[in-house]
C-alpha cells in the first residue's frame, strides 16, 4: 500500500511540474519567431519592437492557465462587464486583471485540495478520509477572490469617501480664485496625490479624458462608474446639471460641499455610537469575567476554608 501511494505521489508530481513547465517555456509560435526575425534583419523600427516586444512572464502565464478554462466555460459578456467594473472600482484598470484574477480563483481552486492531499499523504493519514476536507477547500478556493476582491472594493470606496469632503473644499477653493474647472480637477490631483491617492487618480483621469477629447459629462459619468461611490455619483449629477444649465459652478460645488462636510460629520458620530455597542460582547466576555473573580474570588476562597 505504502508503494502504491509513493508511486502515484511521484507520478502526480511529476506531472504537475512537466505541465507548469511547458507553461511556462512554452516555445514561440512560428509567427512571432518570424516577426523577430525581420525585426532582427531591418533593425527594428521603434513600432516594431513595440508589436514584437516580450509581454510580462505573470501575464503570459495566468493567459495560458486560463486559456483552457475560457473554451471550456467561456465567460458570458455580463459576467465579463461586471468582473471589470468591480475590478476597476477595486483599482485594477489593466486589460489583464480579469485574466489575472481568473488565474488567482483557478489556481485557488486546484492548489488548495493538491495542498490539502499531499498533507494527507505525507502524515500517513487514509485517504478516505480526505475527501470532505478537499471538497471544503475547493469550495474555499472558488470563494476566498471573490471575497478578497469584494473586500478590496470596499475598503478603496470608503477611502474616497472619507477624502472626497477634503477635495471638495480644495475645489471650491480653487473655483473661487478664478480657475476653471478642469485646471482645478488638475490642482487637486497634484495635491492631494500623498494625502488621498485614489481621490487623486480619479480626477487625474477625468482630466485625461477631457484632454484627449471626450465631453465632460462623459468623463464624469465614467468616474462614477469607475468608483462606485453613492457621494461621488451625486456630485457628478450635481456638476453635469450645473454645466448643462448653465448655473454657478462655484455656488453649487459650495452647498454640496457644506452639504458632505455635515454628512461626514454624522457619519463619524455614527461610528462612535456603534463602537459602544461593539464593545459590548468583548466586555461581556473577557473583561467581566476577570473583574468577578478579581473580586469574589478571594471571598470564594474564604468562604470553602469556613466550610472546611
């Protein structure tokens, strides 16, 4: 029995390695071999060397491990939109992050029973046995990405949320001292890049966009879309209608601003009173514990010497 499983341990490692290995070094096709060699030959203009450049090991490596599952069960187009919206709002703008989390959850997926059978193989436990506990971690293995991704948007919304009061005041600011709107979405991003970094980026897009072309509604609505912040989507709503009827910009952006500052503040006095609750159970189940026997513990004691 023992050589049956270090027979087929081997056997199974052995093929893991060989296939991470032709996945990896996988050869070059025949085109781009020949793509090189006319870059080669004529010296490699610099459009050349871009279409035959060597793209990142990483991604070339989560493409071809994901490669396989996309013709087995191709992705629908809803599923393809709303895993790069929530990508994008989790701040992975790359054309590669939907195949590099593909990668993550497919690798999750397997690595986590291999890692879970081969602890059963090496402490010599019956493999009967393991089949519950490799089920359970390939359940876990579909589920931690999603969770981890779900996480990571939440935590960048709140971020944006807690710096888009301290960037409204900087814009209203900026539109009082006679600049435009897109100068003064370019001041904020230049200031505020070390204190709200993700804040800072958004509105650095939007100016991008508004300077190769698209219209400002547009690219308003895209920082909505790319957020996902409630805050964030009022205040483009707010400056697309005010753009759109011609209002003051700068008396708008004021009362919203006044408006957010008093919305923060209610929020941090919502967190406080919701701290006092929280602390309830850790106190009920650490800390009264200690107190009751700190105190009747020494009258607990008196009082079996009496009855002795």
């Amino acid at each position: 029995m023992l050589l049956i499983i270090a027979a087929s341990t081997f056997v199974c490692s052995a093929l893991v390695v060989m296939c991470l290995y032709s996945l990896a070094f996988r050869p070059k096709g025949v085109v781009a071999h020949r793509l090189d060699q006319l870059a080669n030959e004529t010296g490699g203009t610099q459009s050349a060397v871009n279409l035959t450049s060597e793209p990142d090991p990483l991604v070339t490596l989560a493409e071809r491990v994901v490669e396989p599952l996309n013709r087995l069960v191709p992705p629908s187009a809803a599923e393809a939109a709303k895993l790069r919206k929530q990508l994008m709002q989790a701040g992975f703008r790359s054309n590669n992050a939907p195949l590099t989390y593909r990668a993550m959850q497919l690798g999750a997926m397997f690595g986590l029973p291999l890692l879970t059978g081969l602890f059963y193989m090496v402490t010599a436990r019956p493999l009967n046995t393991a089949m519950l506990p490799v089920l359970l971690t390939f359940i876990l293995g579909f589920f931690i990405p999603r969770f981890l991704l779900k996480r990571t948007i939440k935590k960048r919304m709140l971020r944006i949320q807690w710096g888009l009061a301290d960037a409204l005041d900087l814009l209203v600011v900026c539109v009082e001292a006679g600049l435009g709107l897109n100068a003064a979405l370019v001041r904020i991003s230049a200031e505020l890049k070390n204190v709200h970094p993700d804040i800072s980026q958004e509105f650095g897009l939007v100016n991008l966009e508004i300077r190769v072309g698209r219209s400002r509604e547009e690219a308003f609505r895209n920082l909505a879309e790319r957020t996902g912040v409630d805050d964030l989507r009022s205040l483009v709503a707010m400056l697309i209608q005010a753009d759109r009827f011609g209002t003051s910009m700068t008396r708008a952006i004021r009362v919203y601003s006044n408006a957010l500052r008093m919305k923060r503040r209610q929020r941090a006095e919502q967190a406080a009173q919701r701290a006092a609750v929280k602390l309830l159970l850790p106190l009920a189940a650490f800390l009264f514990p200690t107190l009751f026997i700190a105190i009747l513990g020494p009258a607990a004691l008196n009082l079996m010497d009496a009855l002795k």
